[in-house]
DNA sequence: CACGCGCATAGACGGCTGTCGAAATTGCAG
DNA sequence: CTGCAATTTCGACAGCCGTCTATGCGCGTG
C-alpha cells in the first residue's frame, strides 16, 4: 500500500471543492489520525527525545496490547504519517513532517467570509 | 453530544504527548473529517459563495441518498466543524473556522529534528 | 387548511475496525 | 547453531460505521 501523495500544492480547502480522488486520499490520512490511541502515538513519537521512539517506548505509554500497537503503527505507517528504521533489536518510529504539513495547510481556513 | 472544546491553546503534536482526553477529544474531529464524503461535504461548503451551502448544493454534488447527506452533516455538525441554520424551508450549512484551525495549529510540525 | 417540498430521523444490514492471544519472523548473544 | 528478546503477522470476534428505504417534521403556497 503505497504512502499515496496528498495534493501537489496543497489548496486550501475553502479554495475549491475537493475532486473525489482527492477526497479519498486526504480522508486516509485523516481517518488514520481518527483514534485516540495513534493519535497519542504520534505525538509520542514527535515529542520524543531525538524525534524517534521504538515500539517499546510506545507500547509502555499504553494499556493495550503490544500486537495493537504495532497494528496501529502500521496504519500510521501505511498513510505516510510515520516511518520506520530497523536498528539491532528495535525498530524507530518517526514522523514525516511533509504529510502532517500538508494536512494543516488544507485545513488552514483562509478567512472564511 | 456538545462541540466539545478542543485545546486552549492548541500545542503543537511535537510539543508533549497529549493526554488520553485530548487524544480522544481531537481523534473525534479527525475521525469525522476521516471519510471521502464528507471531507468533500467540508470543502463544498467552505468554497461555495457566501461560505454556506444547502443541503440540496450539497445533495446534488454526490451519487448517495439525501438521508445519507444528512447523516454526514450531522456527523461533522456534532464535532463542530459545521454549522446550520434555517432560513425558511432551507437549512444553511457553514464551516466553523476555529475548529479546523484548531486543528491546523496542531498538526503544524516545528521542524522536527 | 391541506398539500408539496426540503430536510431530519428511525430502523436495518453488510462491511470495516480495534482488540486480543497465539504463532511466526528477525536479529543478537553465547 | 541454538536460544532469547523485540516486533510483526495471523485468525478470530465484538462493536462501530456508512449506506439504504421508509417515515416524520417544518415551512411556504395555493
């Protein structure tokens, strides 16, 4: 399941009415950010010293399960929200800034009137 | 089911990890903009004249059945990322500014190193 | 007042999703 | 090579979600 690129330019929603290819895409990644226990992830994993964690720091902040969690960062991961680096034991989780930017540049409301 | 207030002062992912009540009140945001319809129901009504749109705009842009429409708009009326208003026989849909803001703000990554 | 139109609600149904425990995989250590 | 530790994958299951049809409600018009 490819990352899938959101928009070239990212407008603004208020711009224009968003074609349905668009639609599906963005919503992806919204729907991704829609479950209070990823979204707490990613903001462990972007608050987290060195802006990487592994999946055991996450799966301790946590009372699920270490299997959901890892269902969970897979999501995360497949929408392009997150990246993945194997080291020894433990793989890292970081965030892909570019996705999280284009999401807040679509949702910046440029003075609605 | 109120609006719910989001963040008072909206910190950034990247700041600290939000705590399982932030997590849950913004997942409910996210998950409401988390489906292809009703992500393109938000940017008709944001781009349309006037920043309003009825539920007839509305209805004609899609292929599912108007309960169907009706359904989404309360959904994302629920979480407070739109507003409706009656004006005779019609109801006015309009986009809450703040919130997607709110949510812009969040997502907007401080450079992550 | 009664009808028609715009929209919301109710109830039903198939499919997706979050969760779990168990098993498989990967890499390191001895 | 063998065993252990960290992580992923698998299979299953309950609950939620998007969609539909049918119905109800509000409001303007004749």
């Amino acid at each position: 399941m490819e990352p899938l690129e959101l928009l070239e330019c990212s407008p603004p929603l208020a711009r224009e009415p968003l074609t349905a290819e668009q639609a599906a895409g963005v919503a992806r990644v919204f729907k991704a950010l829609g479950d209070p226990v990823r979204l707490r992830i990613v903001s462990i994993v972007a608050s987290h010293a060195g802006g990487e964690a592994c999946v055991c720091d996450i799966t301790d902040a946590f009372d699920v399960s270490q299997p959901t969690i890892s269902h969970h960062l897979k999501v995360l991961k497949d929408v392009g929200v997150l990246t993945s680096e194997r080291r020894a034991s433990w793989v890292y989780y970081r965030v892909v800034p570019e996705t999280l930017q284009e999401l807040s540049a679509l949702l910046n409301t440029p003075a609605t009137v």
